[in-house]
C-alpha cells in the first residue's frame, strides 16, 4: 500500500496473533526455529507480526472508504483474512457510518473467497492492471454497501 494510503486512513489495524496460537505459524526451511523459553522478544514480535489492514477514505462526501488488507504469508490459511476483514467492516458500518466500502486485489484466489464470504460483490476488472512475475495480471474491483452489509448481519442472527 502507498504511504498516502496509510497517512489517510481512518482505521490501521496491526494484525498480530496471540502466542497460543504461534503452532499454527508457517515456518520457511530457513528460518531458525526456537523453543518458547529461549525466544527473545523481538522473536516473538516477528513470530507473532501476522499483518495490518488499513480503511482510508476514497469519496468523504459520499462516505465511501477503501480497505486493504495485507498478510505475511505463514499466517496464511488460518482464517485471520476473514476475521479482520469483518471487523474492519464491523467498524467501517457500526462506528463509522460508511456507505460503502471497496477494494481491489489481483492474482490471489484465496483473497477472492475471503471478500466474498465477508460480503463483497465484484464490480469491475481492470484488465492487465499489474505486471507481476513476468506478465500482467488483472486487478478485480469489490465493494460493499450498506445495506448489504446490514442484511447480512441481520441473516446471521438467530
């Protein structure tokens, strides 16, 4: 994300996971692995540093925000993308009063499932928007309003 982005936003979230959690962390072949009790805290913080996720404002007049999420990759597949894009929305709709919320992502089809599950409806692709490893890549444009977001809490209750 632009520093612009972040300068602006209205919400920065840092994404970090509790320690019961770290066994689920993903480990590369050559990161050096320690046990609980030998870890310093800077171990922890860089073990723990799961991401951040910032809301800045698109269109103020109209209430409309753009989210962006970003997550380091041994977190992946545990379902904090999930978590922190519907508090992000939570916060976005209850504490904000946004109309609407929207995004954009490229080449990554769990990121796909995790806005769609959150709510998002595709409105667009910018066609071959990004030049990624060797060769262009779409960006697919989401959003969400509202009233979408309010009906869907509401089906969600029992």
């Amino acid at each position: 994300m632009e520093d612009s982005f972040l300068s602006k936003a209205l919400l920065v979230v840092v994404i970090e996971v509790k320690r019961e959690y770290a066994g689920l962390r993903k480990w590369d072949e050559d990161e050096e692995k320690r046990k609980d009790e030998e870890k310093t805290p800077q171990d922890w913080a860089r073990e723990l540093y799961a991401g951040y996720a910032a809301l800045s404002p698109k269109h103020p007049k109209n209430r409309d925000a753009e989210v962006g999420i970003t997550l380091v990759v041994p977190w992946w597949g545990n379902g904090f993308a999930t978590e922190v894009t519907e508090w992000v929305l939570q916060h976005a709709f209850e504490q904000l009063a946004l109309h609407r919320v929207s995004l954009g992502y490229f080449g990554n089809p769990a990121a796909r499932r995790v806005y769609d599950k959150c709510g998002f409806v595709q409105e667009g692709v910018n066609r071959k928007a990004f030049w990624v490893d060797g060769h262009w890549v779409d960006e697919v444009t989401m959003g969400i309003i509202d009233e979408e977001y309010w009906a869907k809490k509401r089906a969600l209750q029992p």
